[in-house]
C-alpha cells in the first residue's frame, strides 16, 4: 500500500506546481525574494520605510458556494478573480495597498490541468490588484469531499501609512456617497441564487433576452477589483473619509460599518441602474425588496463618502481607473444606520 493507493497523489501535486508556476511568475514584484515552491513567501518590506508609520492590513475570505456554479458549468478560470477580489477589496477599504496574496485550495482529486486553471485566476485577480501571489496550498481530501469538488480560499497582506487610513471617523451631515458598479452578484448570496433557479446546465447555458447572455455566464462574472480605482482616488488629491465593499449582507450590513455614530447613510434607490441580473432574481425567486438589498449588492460593488467639494474630482479618477461611479446619497445626521429611499 502507498500514499496514491489511499487517494492522495503526490505526483498529480508535483505536476500542477509546474503547470501554474508561468501564472505566478506573472504577478510578481520587486519586493518577492526566492522563487516558487519554498515553505514560506518572502516579501521585502524596504519599500515601505519611508512611510511615516506603516500599519499592515490583511483581508481572508472565499467563494463561498459560488464554487458550485463553477462545477456545473466547468469553468474555473475565473473563480480565482473572485477569491482576490473578496480580499484585496477589503484591504483597500481601509486605505491599503496590497502587497502579496496566498491561496488554498481544497479539492477532491487533484487534476492538475483544473488546478494549473484555478491559479490562472488567482493569477489574474492578483495581476488586475498589483499584489504578488507568493504562495499556496493544494491540498487533496479522499473520502473528505467528491473527486470533482473543490473549495477556495486565499488572503491578502497589504499596507497602508497611518496618515493615509480610512476610519469613517471624520464623516459629517452633507459627506456624498458615491458608488462603483458590480459585475453582477459577485461573489455573495450563491446560496439564494441556487435556491432560486435550476442549478441544471440546460437552464445555465440558456440565453436570456433580458440578461443579453447565458444565466450561467450572468452569475458567474467575476467580482470587481477596485484596487486601481481607490489609488486613482487617492493619486488625485482627494481623501477618501469612509468605504465599504458591498459583500454579504448587502447595503443593510455593510454601509453601517463604515459609519461613525451619530451619522446615517441615505441612499437613493432611482441613483443608479440596478444590473438586470438582480431584477431576475427577484422576480423569479419572489423576493421582497428589503431582503434583497439584506442579500447582494445590487450593483454597486463598493462606496465611498466624500467631501461635496471632491465629488467632481472624484467622479472623474473613478472614470479614469475604468469603473463607473454614480453619486448614490449623502450622509446626514442621525442615528447610525443605512436609509434607502
């Protein structure tokens, strides 16, 4: 009896590092000391010694049962974009910058041709946010889940001078909200999507007029990465005095924590176009407003509060970074807490 006999291949392990090492080369930096395949990441930190006071930040999340999606319709080479994503927006949230990424993936079988496809995702994701992917873990599980099952998960490290922080802490009565377009669902709320359509590869890969593509292709659109967009902010001159990545728990959760007390945050609903794919889950799963802004993020993938006087300067770096801002409210007195109206 040897290790493969009980399910494990060490060799299948061997080959998918060689496949996607030529991805991770891709997101290198300056700052990776050694090469792939050591038992830590190296990463430099002299590049950031002229900060005034550097604070570390690190974001750890996954694609929840997105996954599932991916299985159905065969396609992993994007699920990786959403795995950064959920990290690297969160460290951005902050004010950071991401510096490396490392990921985990937990799979059935280890099929290396799959695995090499994740990681060109995750490769992707981190080449879109200017973070190095420093490492991994592929770890197989026989008997744990099925041979054709996996699950992914990662973490960001980045840094941010104190100066430079976004706290929410200096929000006032009049602050704008401006907010960024998703891609669709992101990578929140595959729970209630999977309750609310047919999880079948008929009724995936048929075309919907009011979606202008495949049901499948619709939900499974990779998670915005808006690294580029907060630095073309911050490049401009503007500070940015509160931001939220707009994940699970929709606009309910998410808004109040970037808020102060003694300040709520009202959003106006006819702002911005909701992105057809939400109006198809409602309809379709029959669900009430207010739990589908409690569930997905309805279009808007993150938002800022701003100064009135930046508004225009901050429309403008959004623009250029290549996203699509829209200003969605203001900030008014009151108790803390999201307004939709």
């Amino acid at each position: 009896m040897d290790y493969k006999s009980s399910g494990v291949d060490i060799e299948a392990g061997y080959k998918s590092v060689e496949l996607m090492k030529e991805y991770v080369k891709g997101t290198m930096r300056p700052e990776v000391l050694g090469g792939i395949g050591g038992f830590s990441g190296a990463f430099s930190l002299s590049s950031i010694k002229d900060m005034e006071d550097p604070i570390l930040l690190s974001g750890t999340d996954g694609c929840g049962t997105k996954v599932k999606l991916a299985f159905l319709l065969d396609k992993h080479d994007t699920i990786g974009i959403d795995a950064v994503a959920m990290c690297v927006n969160d460290v951005v949230c902050a004010g950071g910058e991401p510096l490396f990424f490392l990921d985990y993936i937990a799979c059935g079988k280890n099929i290396p041709e799959k695995i090499a496809t994740i990681v060109k995702g995750v490769a992707e994701g981190c080449k879109q946010s200017g973070c190095a992917l420093v490492g991994g873990e592929t770890a197989e599980h026989p008997g744990l889940m099925p041979e054709d099952e996996y699950d992914l998960a990662g973490f960001a490290v980045g840094v941010v001078d104190r100066k430079d922080l976004i706290t929410g802490e200096n929000l006032k009565d009049g602050d704008v909200l401006i907010g960024m377009a998703s891609s669709g669902v992101h990578s929140n709320g595959f729970s209630l999507v999977r309750k609310v359509f047919r999880m079948t590869a008929d009724n995936l890969n048929r075309y919907r007029d009011e979606l202008g593509t495949t049901l499948g292709e619709a939900l499974i659109a990779p998670t915005k990465i808006y690294v580029k967009a907060l630095k073309s902010i911050k490049d401009s001159g503007v500070t940015v005095k509160a931001c939220s990545h707009i994940t699970g728990g929709g606009f309910y959760e998410n808004i109040p924590r970037m808020l102060p007390e003694g300040i709520n945050a009202e959003v106006k609903l006819d702002s911005y176009p909701v992105p057809a794919i939400f109006k198809l889950i409602q309809k379709e799963g029959n669900i009430a407003d207010e739990m589908m802004y409690n569930t997905f993020n309805m279009g808007l993938g993150m938002i800022i509060a701003v100064d009135p006087a930046d508004v225009d300067k901050t429309m403008a770096a959004i623009k250029a970074a290549g996203e699509e801002p829209y200003i969605v409210g203001k900030c008014n007195k009151g108790e803390k807490g999201v307004t939709l109206c």
